[in-house]
C-alpha cells in the first residue's frame, strides 16, 4: 500500500492468495495477541483490474470489552496519532477495569448552538437559555450510582436549578493555559430514583421540567465550564468546555 500524508493513495502490489490465505492471516493474529480480540473479520478483495491474481485482506476489528490486548512481545500498545506506542501502567490498569466499572463521561450542549442571546433594555445578563450534558457509558458495567459536579464559571449567572443540585465551593479551573473562577453544582444519581446508564445509550442530567438555566454579559467573552464524575468502582472522570461569546451568539467546544 503507498502513501501520502499517512493516506493510502495506491495498491502497489497485493497477495498471491495460494500463499497468503484468510486462514492465516486469522491464525497470525490470534496467535500474536493475548486475550485474543472476539468478532474479528477478514475479507479477501481481488484485484480485478489492476494485479489480476493477486488479492488483498481488509481486517475489520471490532471494539473490545476484554481489551487490554498484549502484543507477542509482551508490550501493551496504544495508538497514539499515526504511531504504535507502548502503554503506561496505569493506563493498562484504567482499561482493564473498564469490563468491571463504569464509564462514565459527559458532554455539554445548549439548547442550539449557536443559539442567539436576546436582552432587555438596560439589563446586564441575557434573558435565560438552557445549559445541559448528555452522560453515557462505555463499559459494558451499568452505573448504578454516580456524582455529578459541574463547575460554573463565577461570571455566568445561575437563573434556575432543580433543588436536588447543590450548590458548593468556589474554586479555579484551569482550560487552554487560562485560570477561571467556578462554583460547583453537584447531584447524585442512584437507581431506584434515576435511570441506570449503561452501554450505548445517552441520558440528560437535568429534568426538562426544571431546566439548569444560565444568563449571559452583554460583551464577547470565553467563559469556563467544567465536570467531575464519580462512580463506585470507577476512576474519577473529569472534562470541560469553553462557552464562547461572539457578536451575540453562544456556542460550547467540548474539551476532554
């Protein structure tokens, strides 16, 4: 295969099938990594046109939840860009343990984005719009009972919150080389009261009936938004995001 910027751009040659058979290629690999990786699949493609012949294999290899994988060389790897590169110890700890606890992440959103901010006459904040995250899970461990902490950029002004999220310390976050200042909202999540999260599916934090509303200043600004997740079994997770201002509009990037 030849390349142009780490893209294939051309089949130099291909595979005498009679040689290099789907059935070894197979053997090769399982025998080549420990635990042995479930649901892999090889199909074998002629070269019609170009080698006729010859054939090449395309290797679809699907998710693992037995993953961490070992190399024959006994080395753990990760990718990381266009190269292959050993893992660190913990890193080897932290997906070991995702077949056994959940994990968990979350990702904020406004209502639109870019959603356009509307203010009365005279007034400092914006009229209300809706903060929320969706939270999901990518181990196959269904979370039970999980914190969530959102830290709220002191700047930003808090409109509306269920009672259930309460409200806690001040505390500098740091997003991009840049220090803002936050105050923290926590709720906690248990079943029976709230649905499990587990594999595959999104769920919102908030309640539509009582949405977590926020109002914004009149000027173009970045402001800070952060969140911490806890869960039994489970690595504290952390993230963020910049609520930027631009000519009236708002939008969120999302910063893991």
């Amino acid at each position: 295969m030849l390349e142009s910027n780490h893209i294939p751009i051309e089949i130099d040659a291909g595979y005498d099938p009679a040689e290099v058979t789907r059935e070894w290629l197979e053997q090769v690999i399982n025998s080549s990594i420990q635990r042995r990786i479930d649901g892999i699949r090889i199909k074998q493609i002629e070269l019609h046109q170009s080698n006729p012949g010859k054939v090449i294999y395309v290797v679809s290899i699907p998710q693992s939840n037995r993953a961490p994988h070992m190399a024959e060389d006994h080395i753990f790897y990760k990718r990381y860009n266009y190269q292959s590169i050993p893992m660190e110890e913990y890193e080897v700890r932290d997906v070991a343990n995702r077949g056994d606890s959940p994990d968990l992440s979350l990702q904020l959103f406004l209502e639109k984005d870019p959603i356009g901010l509307e203010f009365e006459e005279n007034k400092e904040f914006s009229k209300p719009i809706t903060l929320n995250a969706y939270i999901s899970n990518k181990s196959i461990t269904t979370a039970q009972y999980y914190i969530v902490r959102l830290h709220i950029d002191k700047l930003l002004k808090i409109c509306s919150k269920s009672s259930d999220i309460i409200e806690g310390l001040e505390q500098y976050l740091n997003i991009r080389n840049a220090s803002f200042l936050t105050t923290s909202y926590s709720r906690n999540y248990s079943v029976p009261g709230s649905m499990p999260i587990w594999q595959g599916v999104r769920f919102t934090i908030f309640n539509s009936q009582t949405p977590f509303l926020i109002a914004i200043q009149r000027n173009d600004n970045n402001y800070a938004l952060g969140w911490s997740i806890d869960s039994p079994g489970m690595q504290q997770k952390v993230g963020g995001a910049i609520l930027n201002i631009f000519n009236g509009q708002a939008t969120i990037l999302n910063i893991l």
